[in-house]
C-alpha cells in the first residue's frame, strides 16, 4: 500500500521554538504545563514546526480547544505539522530506546499513539 503523498506548502515565516517535544515540557503535577525549555533552535520557519505539539502531546478535544485559540491554520500546516510530530515523536522512541530511557519510552509511544487518534 503507497498511502505516502508529497505535501506541497507555501513558505511562512515566524518565529518558532524548533524544538517542542514532550522532553522540552515541563509539565506539573496537575497535568498543566508551566514552562518550555531548550531554547537553541529557535528560528525563523514554518508554524508547523511548533504545532505539531498540538498532535503529539493533545488528546483530540485538547487539540481541537487549543487550535480554536491559536486561530485558524489552514489545511497545509495541518498535515506538515502531523508529519513533524510523527518524525520528532518516532526520533524521540528510537533515542529513548536506546539509551535504555522506559519512561521516556513509554510517553513518547503514548505520544505517537495520541498523534493518530481523530
């Protein structure tokens, strides 16, 4: 099966993180994030890069509540976004595979599982 299709997108400029992963989170005890850290890819690039947190870290209600705030985002950056969340999430499986890391492992396969629920 060849589902794989070429998304074609138009450059946007913004200043973004870069770098927005579950392990550049901090997350307090009640689930809320208080902080982002890790601050040394920032750059000029697309909004996708940074949205893509909204798949791999959101349940689906909390992505669509959290999208309605951002604002609207059109078709293009929705599949760029999906698509860098699969890459940064799958990285972040390998690496904490790797490094013998079980927790990170464990919330980075939630994390991929979270990216493909509607």
């Amino acid at each position: 099966v060849n589902d794989i299709q070429e998304i074609h997108y138009q450059e946007k400029n913004v200043l973004v993180h870069g770098d927005i992963h579950i392990k550049n989170m901090i997350v307090g005890q009640t689930n809320m994030v208080s902080g982002i850290i890790d601050w040394g890819d920032v750059h000029i690039g697309h909004p996708a890069v940074d949205l893509a947190i909204a798949y791999s870290f959101l349940p689906p209600k909390g992505r669509a509540r959290f999208l309605k705030e951002y604002g609207k985002v059109d078709e293009e950056t929705h599949r760029l976004a999906k698509w860098k969340a699969v890459f940064t999430t799958v990285v972040l499986v390998a690496h904490s595979y790797d490094q013998g890391d079980k927790q990170t492992l464990e919330a980075a396969l939630e994390s991929l599982n979270l990216i493909f629920q509607e």
